[in-house]
C-alpha cells in the first residue's frame, strides 16, 4: 500500500490562485507563492492530505510553455520559495505532486533559443520534431516545427531523442532533490512517447519509495497508460463526464456503465484519479442543471473507486464558465485571497460538507481498498457496495428531488449512516432506507470500523444545500458544432480546427453505426487539439 492509496487531493493552479500577471517579464522574483501557505492548514482541515500544483516553473505565459525546468516561475518566488512551500505540506503531512510539462517547452527554453540562433549547426535541432529548415512558422524564424495543440508557441520535444529522455530524467532527479517533490502529473500524457513514459517511470522507481507518476489522458483504454510499466494511474476524464451529465439527465446508469467499463479495463488494481471540475473544464457548479446536485455527486466522487480530488475554490460552491478568445480558461482559475474565503469557511455548507466527506472518506478503508459491486440501479436511484478485509460499506444515491426507498444488501449486523447518523440492523442480508431527495448515505458497519466524528449532523448540512441553494441557469444544450461554423473536413488533420476535428470524429463513427447523443457528447466536450488528433487518427 502507498500513500496515493489513501490520497484525496487538492488540486491548485497557482498562477492563478495567487493572481500572478498573465504575461510573465523575467524581473526580480514576486514570492507570491507564499500566499498559498494558510491555505495547507485550510485544505488539510477539509480531509485532503495531498495537493497536486501546477504548473511552477519557469515561462512566459500560463505555464505550459516552459523556459526553465530547474526555475521557479518568477511570477511566483524563487527555488527557495518553492522549497519551503513543499516542506510546510510535509510538515501538515500533505503530500505534494507537481505538474510535468514534458511534451513541449516554450521558444524561450534554453535549446530553442540555441535552435534559432545557429539554425543548421545547433546541437539541440534533434530535440525538436520535425525542423525544417525550408519552411517557416508563424514568428517568422525561418524554419518550420512541429507544434503542439496548433500553437507554435508551444514546440513539441523529441522524446526518442536520448539527449532529451536522460534531461527530462535529469529534471526529475533535481526536483526530488532539490524540493522533495512526492509525484508528477504529466501534462499532456496521452500524446506522450510510451518508451519515453517508461524511462521516467524507472527513474521513479529510484527517487523516492511510492513516488508518483499521474498522467493527464482525455479518452481511451486507461490501461494502455496506467500500468506496471508506465503510469500509476490517469485522469478519470469517462467519469468525470458521467458525473454531471448523468446527474442533468437522471441517467444514474450512464455513471453506473462507466464505473463498471472502467473497473473491468483497470482490473480493480489501477486506481484512477477521479474529479468533477480542473483548470481546463467548467466548474462542477457551473456544469450542474441544478446546484442541488452538488451533493449526490460529490458522495459519488468520494465513495467509487479511485483518488478523489477537489479543485481549488469548488469545495466553496464556486462557479466558473469559460470564457472566449485567447484567454478563455481565465474565468476557471481565479485569484482566491485567503483573508477574504476563510470568513465565510465556518459558514458556508459546502465547505461543511467537502469536509464531511473527507473524514469518512479517511476513516474508512473500504472507500480507499474496497471492491467495487453494484447492487440496485435505476434512472435516479444508485445502491453500491466496497468491501475490504470481511467489512462492507453500502452507498445510496438518489437524484430524484422527492424521497424515496431505497434497497441494498449488506451481511448481517448494525449499520450506522455516517451522513444521517441513523442506525439500522441488517438481518437476512438486506435492507430498505428512506433517502431524501437529492441527496445520499453512507452505510458504515458499527463493529471494526472506528467511531466516525463529524462536526455536524451533515444531514442538516445537506438540508442547508439543498434549502438556501437558487436553481443554476440549465446547462446550456450543445450546439452542432457546424453551426455557424465554415468547416473543411478535406485537409490535413494537423491543420484542422477544433470544431474540424470534432466534425471529423463523429463522421467516422457515423461510418461505424449510429451516433448516440452520449457519443455525440463525449466528442463535444473534448476540446484538447491533441486528444482529438489522437482520437481521429484511431479509427482504420
């Protein structure tokens, strides 16, 4: 067992949480990144006890297009500040991960700007794919490269480049060394080399006892990532999508198909990293019809299988739509001042309850270890079980807005519900529970579990959500993607738009069957240009 086993997360982008300047001048550093330090004493007393940030270092604009590996982002401090800011988690006993953007860096990257300087004789024009130096690009260089995401602003690395492979491996090292650094999300994962994964996966072995490699994949087999030579484990983007759609639609057997799809490819070893909003998707509680659904998705969120994990600000009922232009995710990564969200902290029911959930989730190994098995499902109502050395846990889930009775099966014994503190005896193997609308339980058996304290009746917490809340405006219905859009499907995929992309995609599944509007949706809300290059290059 790892530490990742037990992990719920916290998830920080910290340029914009601590409100940096979106274009970086290479000044004197601004230790901003000390602003986040009240926050760990915050985000350990809502049950999480590990914090992915990123990404920190050294660029010119949002951070994916890095200058300096071995710099932290001036906008943000110095390696000391950095350093310190790791070593304040450790002490609160929080482990921290950071964010590898190992798939392309920034023109200002030291072997680039070598590149552009002596063009044909740099040594590092084999870092780079594809230099051509008969073409040009859109700064006017005098050469051509290949890109990533159709931005040239973000040069795509050579990963079977042995140079490249033992620096970013280099890389590594120094920031375990340097930062004590507990695990790295990898940008961009599922357009990575899988040789290149498998160097960094050996090094991970050597750096630190259970360091963790998570890699950021948008659709596909899981397993082809997460797995005894590659990655620990991915991000869960079938369940994130399953989460709210299926809650907007009262659809309980869409979550239901994608946790069994997903616990059958993964075999029940690969715990997946599982969430409901991140810097690059829509606010869970902009996404919701309802804000009443805040709370059946999130005992979701804490009791399937996987590592759950909490954006920066969600855990308030926060919202945040994209936006439009060249700075569309703005609105999703906010500056949040400390002094001015604690006030509300005592106060705010969301918070109450993310903090609930965090407490059984830590006290009970079942969440963390249990099997997986689905016992009653309906349109609105979901009944599951996780079971772990001889000790089953029951979860119901009702998104119906009336209440109702609800089945489940359990072996016999006293079973308290932790988010009620209602308490019941299992004879014969099953039993019924009323279960308000909107809302949930978590059945805990009362013999070999420890008493489970909370702060609150969370019952009453979930009564206050789901009182005082004001119904959100519908999630807006997706357009076609043609609409009002002049689309050329006869080019290469390489120099398609997003919408091409997508328009590209469901023709060819079109060519396969029908399309259904699940399908249809899945391909709508993938907006990462590599992922859908990824994906329409699948098809035969």
């Amino acid at each position: 067992m790892a530490w990742y086993d037990e992990a719920i997360f916290y998830h920080i982008y910290p340029l914009g949480m601590t409100g940096a300047p979106k274009q970086n001048e290479y000044g004197e550093p601004v230790e901003r990144l000390n602003k986040l330090i009240p926050w760990i004493s915050h985000i350990k007393s809502i049950g999480c006890n590990a914090i992915y940030i990123g990404p920190l270092f050294e660029s010119v604009g949002h951070g994916y297009e890095t200058t300096d590996y071995k710099k932290l982002d001036s906008r943000l401090g110095t390696n000391e500040t950095l350093k310190n800011f790791v070593k304040e988690c450790h002490n609160q006993e929080i482990r921290v991960i950071f964010d590898g953007v190992f798939n392309h860096t920034g023109r200002d990257f030291f072997a680039f700007k070598d590149l552009k300087e002596n063009r044909e004789n740099s040594r590092y024009k084999d870092w780079y794919c594809n230099v051509n130096f008969w073409g040009n690009n859109s700064y006017n260089d005098g050469f051509g490269y290949e890109n990533w995401g159709g931005y040239d602003l973000l040069v795509k690395l050579n990963q079977r480049n042995p140079e490249v492979i033992n620096y970013i491996c280099e890389v590594i090292r120094f920031w375990v060394n340097e930062f004590d650094v507990d695990g790295i999300r990898l940008d961009a994962a599922d357009v990575l080399d899988f040789d290149f994964m498998k160097a960094l996966r050996q090094v991970a072995n050597e750096v630190k006892p259970d360091f963790w490699l998570m890699g950021e994949v948008i659709h596909g087999d899981y397993i082809r990532w997460a797995n005894a030579d590659t990655l620990h484990s991915v991000t869960n983007y079938h369940l994130h999508k399953a989460l709210f759609s299926g809650y907007n639609d009262h659809n309980f057997f869409e979550i239901a198909h994608t946790v069994k799809r997903l616990n059958d490819m993964c075999g029940g070893v690969f715990k997946l990293y599982n969430f409901v909003d991140n810097h690059d998707v829509e606010r869970i509680m902009s996404k919701l019809s309802t804000a009443k659904g805040f709370v059946p998705v999130h005992i979701m969120l804490y009791t399937l299988p996987g590592i759950p994990s909490i954006y920066y600000g969600s855990e308030f009922g926060i919202e945040g739509r994209k936006g439009h232009g060249t700075d569309a995710d703005a609105p999703l990564r906010p500056e949040l001042v400390y002094e001015e969200w604690v006030e509300q902290k005592e106060d705010n029911a969301y918070v109450k309850f993310i903090t609930s959930l965090g407490v059984i989730r830590n006290q009970v190994k079942a969440l963390s270890y249990g099997d997986y098995r689905e016992q009653n499902l309906t349109t609105r109502q979901y009944t599951f079980s996780r079971s772990y050395e001889g000790s089953t846990v029951v979860i119901m889930v009702n998104n119906d807005d009336n209440a109702c009775t609800m089945n489940g099966g359990a072996p016999d014994g006293n079973y308290k519900g932790v988010l009620s503190g209602r308490t019941i005896t299992v004879c014969g193997g099953g039993f019924s529970a009323e279960i308000a609308g909107n809302s949930g339980e978590i059945w805990v058996p009362e013999n070999g579990n420890p008493k489970i304290e909370v702060d609150e009746v969370v019952e009453e917490i979930i009564e206050e959500i789901t009182e005082e809340i004001t119904t959100n405006e519908p999630v807006a219905e997706e357009k076609s993607i043609t609409e009002n859009k002049e689309l050329n499907l006869n080019k290469p995929y390489e120099d398609m738009s997003i919408e091409e992309l997508q328009a590209s995609i469901l023709a060819k599944m079109a060519k396969n069957g029908p399309v259904t509007e699940d399908m249809k949706r899945s391909v709508i809300v993938n907006t990462h240009q590599g992922s859908l290059l990824n994906w329409v290059r699948s098809f035969n």
